[in-house]
C-alpha cells in the first residue's frame, strides 16, 4: 500500500525490486486513464448526437481518420521522449535527461505551429477527396479547424504526459487526464446542450479541456527537479538529441498513420455490406475499445520497464520482466476473451435492441475474440523492444501485417467468397483478416524478440 501511495509523489524507479509488481503498479493507473480517455471520446458523440442530431455525430466520426493522420507528430514526439527519459532516468544521467525534456518541449513547439498551418490548409481537401458529404462536410470541416488550432494542448498533454510515464510517474498523467474529462463533460453541456454550438461546441470544449490538462502536466514537471533540470539553456535544440528523438518516435507516428490509411481502405470494403452491418462494425469497435485497453496499457508499461532497466543497463531484469509482464497481459486477456464469449450478446445488447443487430454482431466479435489474446503478446514484446530503442522492427511489423496480411486477406476472402445470394462475398471477411494480422504479428513479434537484435539498439 505504501509502494502504491508513492507513486502520487515520485515518480517509480523500475531498475528494482519485483518486476510483476513494478509493472502492475505501473500498468493500473495507465489502464483506468485509457478507459477515461474512451469516455471521453463517447460522451462527445453521445452530446452532440442527443443535442444536434445525426448529421452532427456523422460529422464528428468522419473528422477521425483526418485527425489522427495529421497528428503523427505529436505521436512520434511523445513515443521518443518517453524512451530517452525511461533510459536517462534509470541510467541517472542528470544532464543527458534534462537536454532531452528540454529539446521535447521545443520540438513540440515547433510540431505545433506546423500541424496548426498545414492543417489548415489540407483539412478542406482532404474530406473532398474522402467523399465526405455535402451534409456534413461544413461540420467536419470547422471542426478540424478548431481542434488543429488549439492543438497546442493536445500536443502538449502527449509529450509531457510521455515524459512522466518515462520517470514512472504514470498517475498524475491519470489524475489529469481524469480532471480534464470532467471538463470536457461539463463543458460539452454548456456549450452544446445550453448554448447551441452545435459541433463548434464539442471542439472547442475539447481544446480547453487538453490545455488545463497539458498545463497540470507541466506544473507536475516542474515539481521533479530532484531528477533533473530544466534550465532555459537546455530548450535549445542540440544536434545529438532531437535527431534521436525524431528517429525513435517518428515509427510508431508513422504506424498510426498507416493505420488509419488501411481503415479508410478496409471501410470502403465494409461499407458494401449494408447498413445492418456498418452498424454491427460499429457496435464491434466500441467493444473492441475496452477489450484492447488491457494490451495498450501493458504496452507502455514494458516500454517504460525495459527502458529504464536498459539505461541501467540490467538486461537480465529486461528479460526476466518481459516474460512476467507477458504473462501477466496474456492472462488478462484471456479472461476478457472468456468474458466475450461468454456474456457477448448481452453486451451488444448495451447499444442495440434490434435481435438481428445484436445476433450479428455477437458473431461477429466471436471471430475476434481469441485475438486479444495474440495482442497481448504484440503489444508486450513490442513495448520492450521500443523501450530498448527498437522502433523500427514493430513499426516493419505492423506495416506487413495491416497493408499486406489483413487488406489482401479481406478483399481476398471476399472475391472468393461472392455468389449469386452474395454479390460481394461474405461479409466475415472483414474480421477473419483482422484475426489473421492480429495472429501472425504476434509470431513475428516473437520471433524477432527471441532474436535479441533489440538488445544492440539502447540510446
């Protein structure tokens, strides 16, 4: 209990003691923020679909795959900085530490103005050439332009949030991200419900809501001068630290991005099943939200745990926890996966009262079910070798198993698959692919884990 209490002080030095329990301590309140941050994502769809109506919600999702194309920066910065930090902090490199927090808030700086002008400039284009429709394409668009250019908050609460998970300070992320959820909600029904924003209105709230959180951030770092500095001298760019940032990072911005090219590709595909099952997808990603919160959260855990320990140069204790923390995330995993099968029409029942809706879709998440389980052990064993400062081989490994495993598969199964009753073949097609990325990125994750090229890749 005491272990748990300090964690809301300092922040948690993982080069020591169990690692099972580091990791848990460590991964726990990163699980709850991950479910605040789904929340948060719903209670803005749920706002303005009650409040403005369908066209308004509609608009709000079509805006997604545009934003989180255009953020890959932020990402990259944010993944980089929490693997220098994680490996400076456990190697008590002082000076190497505070450089680096340094350079992460003034590449984050500069990321910002250039997401805020470009941005700007291709939001409108890019819904055209999506085919976003004349209904909604004004939303989508005054949308975007709110949230690139308060985007200084969301940029910041990435990167100094990823700065604090590297020292293992993952509460005070969570604390905040909580306050700023509250504000989102409060604001939300301020805006929208008593003042007739409309979808101004859920944009605008959000960027205030990432400011106030980004603002705790920074009051929080300033707070750990025990561990470092943060002198104005070291917000100069130096020439051997934000290159390798850059380079860390920039994959996994990259692997966002080509996630959300793939879903746009497979969406067009999904689409050409009709309305019952666009609507049965839909349900499936929400559930699918929660079910992966576990692996993501696990993830970021054995990124910070093998960072920290390979800046103190314990790669003993880098295996040792990268088999427990597997296990670990496989193990609850699994228990989600028993959960599905188990209560899984009850659970679409949630969203939906139409008996086919919710048939289809429990079928449909059945498919997936056992996958989450493979996702534990991609999401661990990658974690690790990012923490080493490997970014490049899972980035290489989430390019083959979405662009040339799960796009093929699906238009694949279903070109073989069409007939006379089934004009575009069956529509299981999308999930089974999905399935076969999720198992065979799990077997090459191990694979190149077990290889240990990793080991070699420390800052």
């Amino acid at each position: 209990m005491k272990e748990l209490l300090r964690t809301f002080v300092e922040p948690v030095d993982m080069t020591e003691g169990s690692p099972w329990k580091k990791i848990i301590l460590f991964a726990v309140p990163m699980l709850v923020g991950n479910i605040a941050q789904q929340l948060y994502n719903t209670v803005d769809s749920v706002v303005v679909g009650n409040y403005v109506g369908d066209n308004a919600l509609a608009a709000v999702g079509s805006a997604g795959p545009i934003l989180n194309l255009l953020i890959v920066l932020y990402v990259g910065i944010s993944v980089g900085a929490g693997i220098m930090v994680s490996q400076y902090f456990g190697a008590k490199e002082r000076e190497k530490l505070s450089v680096t927090i340094g350079n992460c808030i003034t590449l984050t700086a500069i990321a910002t103005i250039f997401v805020m002008v470009v941005a700007s400039f291709v939001a409108k284009p890019l819904l055209e050439l999506l085919d976003t429709p004349e209904s909604i394409i004004g939303w989508c668009h005054s949308y975007l332009l709110i949230l690139f250019i308060g985007s200084a908050g969301l940029a910041y609460y990435n990167i100094l949030s990823g700065i604090l998970r590297g020292l293992g300070d993952s509460v005070s992320a969570l604390v905040y991200l909580l306050v700023s959820t509250a504000i989102n909600i409060v604001l939300d029904l301020l805006f929208v419900a008593k003042m007739g924003m409309g979808v101004n209105g859920v944009a605008l709230a959000t960027v205030i809501a990432q400011a106030v959180s980004a603002l705790l951030c920074l009051l929080r770092l300033l707070k750990l001068k025990e561990f470092f500095d943060l002198n104005p001298g070291y917000f100069k760019l130096e020439g051997e630290v934000y290159p390798k940032i850059i380079r860390l990072g920039l994959p996994s911005g990259i692997t966002q991005a080509i996630f959300s090219m793939a879903m746009i590709v497979v969406q067009s595909l999904t689409n050409s099943f009709g309305e019952m099952f666009i609507a049965a997808n839909v349900i499936i990603m929400r559930v699918d939200g929660f079910a992966m919160m576990p692996n993501f959260s696990f993830g970021t855990a054995m990124t910070t745990y093998a960072g920290q320990n390979v800046g103190a140069k314990r790669l003993d204790r880098v295996d040792k926890g990268a088999k427990q923390g597997t296990m670990i995330a496989v193990v609850t995993s699994a228990v989600i996966t028993a959960l599905i099968l188990l209560f899984g029409k009850a659970l679409m029942g949630i969203f939906t009262s139409t008996p086919e809706l919710v048939d289809l879709s429990r079928d449909m998440m059945g498919i997936l079910a056992v996958g989450y389980i493979a996702m534990a052990v991609t999401q661990s064993l990658s974690g690790v070798m990012r923490g080493a400062g490997d970014t490049m081989t899972p980035m290489w490994i989430s390019i083959v198993t979405t662009v040339f495993i799960r796009v093929p598969i699906a238009y694949g199964i279903s070109f073989l698959t069409r007939t006379a009753e089934l004009p575009n073949g069956r529509q299981e097609c999308i999930f089974i692919s999905l399935l076969s990325s999720w198992l065979i990125g799990a077997l090459i994750t191990f694979l190149f884990y077990k290889k240990g090229t990793w080991k070699d890749k420390a800052v």
